[in-house]
C-alpha cells in the first residue's frame, strides 16, 4: 500500500524546527559523552534526537488513526544561500525505488532553508532511509540514529511510537538489564506479580486486542527494558556508553560470582547482593578502570526504571497503563481520564 502524504504545515515545520536548527554554531557544543565524532556537523545541533518529527496523527477517523498511526516529518535543512534544487526522501516505510519529494518551507513568503514532507506511517515499526539531493543520496545529516545493514551499507533509522524492537541494548544486555529492573520496581513482587496476573488476564479478549496489543510482546512484566532501550536510541543517547560499560562489567562480575549459570538465570539473592553493593558503592570485583562509580550507574538506572514504568506507554514502557493501575489501586488516581482513547476516556487529548 503506498504511503499516505499529509498537506504541509509550514508554520507547524518551523514550530518544531528553529529552535533546534537555526543556529550557525560551528563548535560541537551538543556531543554530550562523545557519542559524535570530532567532525560530525550533529554535534553542534541541540537535541538532534528530535528528528525526524514522530507525532500524534488523528485522520478523519480519529479513533483509528490515534491508535495505529504516527505522522512522521522528514526535515532537511540547508544554511547555504545555495538552496538545492530537489530534496527528496526515500525508504523502507515505501517502495525504496519510490523517492518522495520534501517541500520548500517558507515564512512570509521567502525561503526558509528548511525542506519538509509528512508521512503517515503505522505505530510499532522500524524504517531506514536516505535523503536524495540534487540527485546526490545521502545520510540524514541531523538524525543520530544510523543502521548498518547486512550489506554493509549505512542507513538513517526512526522508529515509531510503541516499537518493541531492540535499537541500542544487545540481547544480553537486556537480559541482564531486566532482572536489574525487577528489583528496582514494584512488580516482581508477589504482590505485584498477582496484581499485574489480575490486570492483564483479567481483559476480555476485544480489550486485550485493542488496548494492550503491544503489551503482550514484552518479555519483561511492564515494558521498562523496552522503554530504557527507545530512551538510549534518541533522548539519552549519550548515556549508552554508560550501559554498554556497566553491563559488560556486571555480566563479567556474575560469571565470576558463579560461573556455571548464565547471568540472566542467577537466582534473584544474587541480584540483591549485586544492587546492595552497587548502592552503597562498593562493589567486590568491580572493574573501577573502567567505570568509577557503580552507585552512579545505579542512580541512572533507577531513574530510567521509574519514568519507564509511569510513563506514556507509547514511550515503550509501562505497556497498557498497568503502571499508572497500579498507583490509581492504591491512590486517587483516576489516570484515564487524562489519556486518549483506547487506553483512557479523554476525547480531546490525542496522545
């Protein structure tokens, strides 16, 4: 089915884009961790993650098109007097052979620099893709995220709201990344086990299909490895080095603590040992060369573990609202008349 295009909103475009891309900065004052290299021209926008624009989309039929969808805006910004002739975007969410062509985005009437088309694009994917210029085919030059294919060939990558594919953690490490988070949240709790039994089992199965769709395809209780491993692929992308580090530390720590079960299978004392050193900062066996605070790891992680777990679920984590049920069972809470349709009763919000 070919993609759907959306009417251009230029005053939408430049809402979304100045703040971030109007600067002619030439330092690299936003390569937070080094996560660029020394000459990557991303290193001096502020908050490149932000791009391509993944949005809310609400189509005539709103009800369906909150639910399944993602308006997606492909920006290309040019501070050159010299504005290209053709700016077009090509990729896995079309026929690749298919290059769709950006818009010149103007304000009062003059050109902008800025180039922008809006797709319509279903939730829980993964695309890459490349900008044609002047029938040159580039990388996007401000997104972050890039994907190596089997052929070698380096592509940009976006992903839309509810992904539950992994971008950044390796299997292993969310593994290991999962039962860390058990003993950070509530919910590997017995008490906490049985309520999210009740929560999820309990739906009737139009319930199940409709609104917690994605929730089944958690390995973990509520998402949050999923929402740590989104977190890690655009807004804290500097902090990945830190995972990487940490858990390629803790895998080995494990191995040397009992070297017959694989990390992710140790028995639940030896995470609680593990956590308890972390938090106090003394952990036996810790490499400090290389990464000289386990205790800040763990204040990271904690913060990543709690927002996952209560925050929108189209974030990746707290899948079907069953964090914000379990607060709303033990306060008052009444969560889903704030949240848009299927999840909640809200009929303005649009999520």
């Amino acid at each position: 089915m070919q993609v759907k295009i959306l009417d251009t909103d230029h005053q939408y475009i430049l809402n979304h884009c100045t703040k971030y891309l109007a600067r002619s900065n030439t330092d690299i004052r936003h390569n937070y961790n080094n996560q660029f290299g020394a000459s990557d021209p991303r290193g001096r926008i502020c908050e490149a993650w932000r791009f391509p624009i993944i949005d809310s989309y609400t189509g005539k039929d709103t009800q369906e098109s909150i639910v399944d969808y993602n308006r997606v805006t492909f920006i290309y910004f040019s501070l050159s007097s010299d504005l290209p002739n053709f700016v077009g975007v090509t990729g896995t969410f079309d026929k690749l052979y298919n290059v769709i062509a950006l818009n010149e985005i103007k304000f009062l009437g003059e050109s902008t620099g800025y180039y922008a088309v809006t797709l319509v694009i279903p939730k829980g994917e993964v695309h890459t893709y490349k900008f044609v210029i002047d029938n040159q085919v580039i990388l996007d030059p401000i997104n972050p995220q890039q994907k190596v294919l089997n052929n070698g060939q380096t592509w940009s990558q976006f992903f839309t709201h509810q992904s539950t594919d992994l971008l950044s953690l390796q299997s292993w490490e969310a593994l290991v990344l999962e039962r860390l988070t058990d003993h950070i949240l509530p919910f590997r709790t017995e008490e906490g086990q049985r309520f999210l039994d009740f929560y999820y089992n309990s739906l009737d199965r139009q319930s199940k299909d409709n609104q917690f769709l994605y929730a089944y395809k958690f390995d973990q209780s509520i998402g949050v490895v999923n929402f740590i491993d989104k977190l890690l692929t655009k807004e804290e992308r500097h902090h990945l080095i830190d995972y990487q580090i940490c858990l390629d530390i803790i895998d080995k720590l494990l191995r040397q603590r009992n070297r017959f079960i694989e990390p992710g299978l140790m028995s639940k004392e030896m995470y609680a040992e593990l956590y308890d050193q972390m938090f106090i900062g003394d952990v036996p066996g810790w490499n400090y060369s290389r990464y000289q605070s386990p205790k800040y790891f763990l204040q990271l992680l904690r913060r990543h573990s709690f927002t996952g777990a209560f925050s929108h679920p189209k974030y990746g984590g707290n899948a079907g609202g069953a964090g914000w049920a379990y607060l709303a069972e033990r306060y008052p809470f009444n969560w889903r008349q704030s949240v848009e349709a299927p999840l909640g009763t809200n009929p303005d919000y649009r999520g």
